[in-house]
C-alpha cells in the first residue's frame, strides 16, 4: 500500500536522499520518493508491517518535521 507523509524543511538533493534512505531502512518499505518541490513524501509499503507514526519517527531522527 501507499502512504503519503508531508514533510517540512527539505531543500535540496542531500535532505531527499537522507530522508528516502531513512525510509527505505525501515521493515516494510519497498520504495520511498521525494518531491522536493511539494514536500511530499510517497511510501510503498507492505499492509501492517509498519506505520505512519513508525515513518514519521524515522523522518524526524533526519532531523525534519512530518505535518
Ligand atoms: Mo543541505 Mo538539505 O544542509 O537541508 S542537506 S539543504
């Protein structure tokens, strides 16, 4: 399934790869992508292997904010 995270303060290339690679170390995840632009953040994931609060933990210790 797909889960879409909306995160704040994301500028440029290093903070996607930060964050895409946070997300794709998690259990679950298949697929992670940033839009930079939008903030938005696509999460393609296995049902109940993992959760949004476990996403937006993983997002965070980046050192971003999920709204
Ligand atoms: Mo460079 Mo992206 O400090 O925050 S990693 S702008």
């Amino acid at each position: 399934m797909e889960t879409t995270l909306d995160v704040k303060g994301m500028t440029c290339g290093h903070c996607k790869m930060s964050v895409e690679g946070a997300l794709k170390e998690l259990d679950g995840v298949q697929s992670a992508e940033v839009d930079l632009a939008s903030g938005k953040v696509t999460v393609t994931h296995e049902e109940g292997k993992v959760t949004k609060e476990d996403m937006r933990e993983a997002v965070e210790d980046q050192g971003y904010d999920v709204a």
